[in-house]
C-alpha cells in the first residue's frame, strides 16, 4: 500500500526511463515464492551504459527524498543512485539464474536457483569483478528462532519510565510527537500491527505510509513474527497508562528484510533493498532492530575484526544511507551474556547509531552486547531502556519485552520529535545532540558507550545552532497564520501558561506546560478556528507578554 509521491515515482520509472533502468527499478515490486535455495551476491565492475548524467533527480527519488537531500547539502544524483545496468542483469538470467533485488548503492545484484550452479560461469563474464554465495541448504545453527524476544513478568517500573529516563515528556508536552516524520522500521514482520489496539490511531490517519516484504518480494507484511509489531508499538503505540510510544504522530514503512527461519547473509541484501527503497521514498530515520555476526553456515560467519566499521555488507549499506541524510538507527545486539558478547552488524558503522540496552533503574542489562567496535569507536552510541519494555503483539494485552531490540525503537522515536522541532537539522546534528546530551558524555566506555540522553538538553542545543533567537522576550508566528503557530522565545522558558482569546474576550485555550522544553512551542489550537484577531497571552512567572495573530480561512 504505497501512496502519493512513490506511486509518481514508479510511473516515471516504467513510463520514461529508458529500457535499462525498468528491471532494475521495478522488481522488487512483484511477488514471488522463496523456494530456491541458492543464492549469490554479484559484484559488478561499473554500471554499463548507467551514467549520471543520463538521469534527471527526479526520476530516482521523490520529492521528499531529494528535500532531504538538499537539507544536507548532498549532491543529487551521484553515482550510487544510478540503477544497476539491466544489460548486465539480463545476461546472468539468461545463463538461469533468477534475479532476486539488486543494490545501486554496492553496485550489486542477488541472483538465486533452484540447485547449485557453477559461479564460474558468472566469473567469466567480463563485468563481474566478484560472486559470493550467500545462501545455501543443508546447514542451520542452534537459533531456531533468533528474533525471539523475553517477555518480562517481574520488575515493572511504571509504564512510561522509557520516556522519562531520557527526559521527554517535555518534548512531547511541547507539541513534538513527531510529525511529518517519516521512519522506515527494518524488520521481521509486523504481525498484527494492522489490528492491535494501541495502533488505532496509527491506521486511523493512515499513518503506515508503505509496507513491503523483501523476502517473499509482495506488500504482506502483517502475516509473520510479532517482533517489529512489537517495535512499532513501542514508538507509534498509545493506551492511556499502559504504553505511550515515543513517536505517536511519525509516519512510518514497514519493511520486512528479515527471514524468519534461517540465517544467512543474503538478509544482508534485503536490508539494503529495503534501506533504498526508504531512500527513495524520502525516510529521515531508519529504525532497525536486527544486526549480523553468525550463520547457519559457519564459513560465512564475520570475525570480530570484521567489526570495524568498514568490512561488512550492511555496514557499508548503512553507512551509505546515513551518507544520504537518513538518520541509521541500529540495536547494538543482546550478545554479552553469549559467546560473542560484542556489538553487531551494523552497529559498527562510524555513521549508525548504535543502541544498548539499560533497565528501568538506569543500570546496563547483562545482555546488551559491548563495544568498542574493533576500529576502536565508542560503541554503542547511546544506551535507553530495554528491560521491561511495554509493547503490544496481541489483540488483548500489553506486554513486557526485554531487548536492544527495544531500546532502539525508543530512540529513534524521540528523534523523529527532535526532527519535528527542528526541522533544519540533520542526521549528524541529531547524533551529536544525543552524545552531548548524555550522561556519561566526559567518561563513555564499552556498555554504556555516551550514556543515556536527555531530549531536553538535545533540543536546546540543536536550537542553539538553528533558531534564530528574537530580541523580544517572544515571537509569535506565522501571522497570519491558516492555524499552527510557534511561539519562540528569547531563552529556555521553563514553566509557562499560555491562553488564547478571542476579539470578543472569549477564552478558547489554556494550557499549562510545568516542563516546557527548549525554545519554541508548537500550537494548533486555532486550527478549526473561524477566521478572525486572536490574542495570545503568555504566563511566565510573574510577567506576561500578549501577541496579536489573525487568523485566516484554512
């Protein structure tokens, strides 16, 4: 179900890109069994007769996704956003090979077959610099289900505790739920997302923008795992005091890049179908609760050294989007009570956040995997809670679930709010704001990494940077305005009262904010407000300062 801009982007694919661009653009969009048990990653020396300058922006990316762009500064397009040559890919498929997804940002293609082929078939071929098998029948570790998560059943601190550990309740109180956001949750399955409770007002404003599984190459996502439902509703999900997510007002894609029964590699090119798929769409955070060290074959498992931030697949794929402007949110992993005990891929990516995991009393859980990374960055990142999580996964109860898994979905909730309040900033900006802003930001080290943020502090500096401070105590606008305004004050303001009265005298809105956060204050109060003088008086300690607004037809 994929709506608007991405249904124009798609008709400008098939109906004026020249020949060579159709396949690749356009297959992941039929659905298709997943009954072959071979896979190859194929590695090409350039993109054949794929060059910059035959593609306008317009024709790769929405319009959302080159505002991002240009947010950043980024040049669009580059070479990683040139389609894969479809000329390369037609010569393996006429050799029987069965092309899965491709990657244009590695300049890569995932063919698959039914039985074992010679890869020196594909080795002769003179554009094909590498082949790596990716999957193969015949092997499978000891995880049976390597997303299974623990559900708590003692140890409850209150139900909010997720938000008030980083401070951002404030945030929320300010008007910043993240709006206009846009998160692409990397995934398993979403099973019953389209039907539990905490969601409703998720589906209700039709706020699951797209949804597609990379596997199994249809939109059905919502037939395998609870494990990103329970994602999702620890960000978008709302039961009055029993969970609040962090981004309630974040639009989101659901993207399943995650086999549920096997472990290989080949996950690996799923998540990079899926991170450019997001891309194209115009995602500003990628939240993704999955990461990669072992597998079912053990000759294809990454060392340690591996870890450095530059080696594997998805790390480079990662990094890539984050190089894009996208915001890389990753799990640091649950490995420190295993044999591994460090981080995952790709948490060691220098452009990812990486997340642990700490309990409701602030202390580091024995799971969450350790840092550094093998290059020796301070890994993870930032640590929020992950023990006793609540989330939701059935039609009749809330849970609580205990993972890195869902330490990171905290996070990047409050970062779409940081998004919203401070539209101008980027995806460095926002990493920056959360190491400055934690607690361990003088002393970090291998568990805790930053530490915890505080979203008030991350705000006020990300303000700091970007909102122009007025000489006036505060500044209301847009006036006139079609309904929301911004009031911006001159410093952080603390606890204030704001009302709003009309030219009669008529009292419409007050409200009380006892923790404000940072500079500005979002209100939409006047939205289904007839035209007309409004006046907007601001309780600040003992002063008080009153703005004229008209307010227009929406």
């Amino acid at each position: 179900m994929v709506k608007n801009d991405f249904n124009l982007i798609v008709m400008k694919w098939v109906t004026i890109a020249i020949p060579i661009m159709l396949f690749s653009a356009t297959s992941w969009l039929y659905g298709e069994g997943t009954s072959y048990s071979f896979f190859y990653r194929i590695y090409f020396i350039d993109k054949g007769g794929n060059q910059t300058a035959n593609f306008a922006p317009e024709d790769l990316l929405t319009s959302r996704a080159l505002e991002r762009r240009q947010k950043s500064g980024i040049l669009v397009p580059d070479f990683r956003d040139i389609p894969v040559y479809t000329g390369y890919l037609n010569q393996i498929s006429s050799l029987g090979f069965k092309l899965h997804c491709t990657s244009k940002w590695m300049n890569t293609a995932l063919f698959k077959t039914y039985a074992q082929a010679d890869i020196n078939l594909l080795l002769n071929l003179p554009f094909i610099s590498e082949v790596k098998i990716v999957k193969s029948p015949g092997k499978k570790n000891n995880y049976n289900d390597k997303l299974k998560f623990e559900i708590s059943q003692t140890d409850l601190p209150p139900f909010d505790r997720p938000i008030t550990m980083v401070n951002g309740y404030p945030i929320h109180n300010s008007g910043y739920y993240g709006k206009n956001v846009l998160i692409a949750i990397l995934d398993e399955g979403f099973f019953l997302a389209d039907k539990i409770s905490s969601l409703n007002s998720l589906r209700n404003r039709n706020g699951i923008t797209a949804t597609y599984d990379f596997i199994k190459k249809n939109e059905s996502v919502y037939n395998i795992s609870t494990h990103g439902t329970a994602v999702l509703s620890v960000m978008a999900g709302k039961i009055p005091g029993m969970i609040e997510g962090t981004a309630p007002e974040a639009d989101y894609l659901l993207l399943n890049t995650e086999e549920k029964e096997s472990e290989f590699p080949c996950e690996e090119d799923f998540w990079a179908a899926g991170a450019e798929f997001a891309d194209s769409l115009g995602v500003d955070i990628i939240s993704s609760s999955l990461g990669y060290y072992n597998f079912d074959d053990p000759d294809l498992n990454y060392k340690f050294s591996d870890l450095d931030g530059n080696t594997s697949f998805v790390t480079r794929v990662a990094d890539i989007a984050a190089s894009k402007g996208i915001l890389v949110i990753n799990s640091a992993g649950n490995e420190r009570n295993k044999d591994w005990e460090r981080i995952i891929c790709p948490a060691d990516g220098d452009s990812v956040v990486a997340v642990g995991a700490v309990d409701g009393y602030n202390l580091i859980s024995g799971f969450s995997s350790a840092g550094p990374s093998a290059d020796g960055q301070i890994k993870p990142d930032n640590v929020t809670m992950g023990v006793s999580v609540p989330a939701q996964i059935s039609v009749d109860s809330i849970i609580r679930v205990n993972g890195t898994s869902f330490s990171c979905p905290i996070l990047s909730g409050m970062a779409a709010c940081l998004i919203q309040a401070v539209p101008q900033a980027t995806n460095s900006d926002i990493i920056d704001a959360f190491h400055l802003s934690a607690d361990r930001y003088d002393s970090p080290d291998s568990l805790y990494g930053y530490g915890i943020p505080d979203m008030v502090s991350a705000l006020i500096h990300l303000q700091n940077i970007y909102i122009k401070v007025p000489t006036e105590e505060s500044v209301a606008g847009p006036n006139p305005t079609s309904g929301n305004i911004e009031i911006t004050f001159r410093e952080p303001t603390g606890s204030i009262t704001v009302e709003i009265i009309s030219m009669s005298g008529k009292l419409i809105f007050r409200k009380e904010y006892p923790d404000f956060a940072g500079r500005t204050l979002l209100i939409n109060a006047l939205q289904n407000k007839r035209q007309g003088i409004y006046f907007i008086r601001i309780i600040k300690n003992s002063s008080v300062s009153v703005h004229k607004i008209i307010k227009l037809i929406n």
